[in-house]
C-alpha cells in the first residue's frame, strides 16, 4: 500500500543558500506562544506550541513559484520553540491547507524529533479543514518520520498529524496545498 501519510519528493531542487543564510523576518529569540493541554485533550504535561508564520521576500517567493510549484495556497516560513521547555505540536488537522509541502532548515532537535499521524476512535482517516479532535485520548498512531533538513516532503495534512519533541528553534519553508494540487496524492 502506498504511504498516503508523507512522501519524499527528492526530484524537487535544493534552496539555493543564498535565500537562507539571511532570513529577514525571522527572529530567533522569539519565543512561540505555549499552551498547556487540559484533561480533555491528552497528556497534561505535554507543552503545545503553536506555529510562527513569517512572509518570504519577493525574491525567495518568485524562486519557489519557478522551481518547486507555481500555484501554492501559501509561501512561508515557519518558526516553533520554548526556551523553557521541550514542546509539541499536539495532534491537529490543518485550517489552511490539505497539504503541506515542507522544507525543514532546523527540524527543532538532531534525534527524536518525530512527525505523527493519527486516527481518532470512531472517525474516517481523512477530516474537513478545521475539524477539531473530539477526544485525543483516543487516538491510534499510524505512522512516524523523522523529517530530513533540507529534503523537500509532502505532508497529508487532512490525516490528524503532530510534531515532538522540539528542543530547538524548528525552521522550516512551508508550502500550502490543496486536494488535486500539483504533487499531491
Ligand atoms: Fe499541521
């Protein structure tokens, strides 16, 4: 069965260094906003995080749109970490897009920063935009990765996915797509 989850996609280009090495909007130091879960929504100690989303420049967005793909929903970088803790992205659908075609510069950690995907008791694999987990206490792992740096991958992001445990700065250039886009499956 073919791995409806994540897939390399290793004929797209590199990023050229010259659009990385001086990333103008993104600051750092920024801390990104935490949030603790309640009972409801699984493991109290885990620390969620949201994503920072940053605009590219003109130059860097105009690269994409030639080499990578010219119809994307959206073009940004995004930006995860607590200086006070190891933080998640607890499992979630996406609002903004069916897939995310990403590029991580810093995966937030060198060993077990891992990309999981879920099933939720009673729900199809696949949800609507949006959809809110009812229950993460029941939620089946399906599968897991590593994501590379600098490898490009396409993320299904309708099936409820997550990111742990992030340690460090997570970097990475985001690209939104939807259901019959371009590379999607
Ligand atoms: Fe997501």
């Amino acid at each position: 069965m073919d791995n409806i989850f994540w897939k390399y996609l290793d004929d797209l280009p590199a990023i050229p260094e010259e659009f990385l090495t001086n990333i103008p909007s993104l600051d750092i130091e920024k801390e990104t906003q935490i949030v603790f879960h309640d009972l409801e929504r699984g493991d109290p100690t885990v620390k969620n995080v949201k994503y920072s989303r940053y605009d590219l420049n003109n130059s860097f967005t105009n690269w994409l749109k030639e080499h990578i793909v010219d119809h994307a929903s959206s073009y940004g970088i995004a930006y995860s970490y607590s200086a006070k803790y190891p933080v998640s992205h607890s499992p979630h659908i996406d609002y903004t897009r069916d897939y995310t075609l990403i590029y991580n510069l810093d995966p937030g950690n060198d060993n077990d920063v891992y990309t999981s995907f879920y099933q939720e008791e009673g729900s199809p694999l696949e949800h609507p935009l949006g959809t809110k987990i009812k229950n993460h206490n029941k939620l089946t792992l399906l599968d897991s990765v590593k994501i590379d740096p600098k490898r490009w991958l396409i993320l299904n992001a309708k099936v409820i996915h997550g990111v742990s445990e992030i340690i460090r700065p997570r970097v990475s250039i985001q690209l939104g797509l939807h259901k019959g886009d371009k590379f999607t499956f």
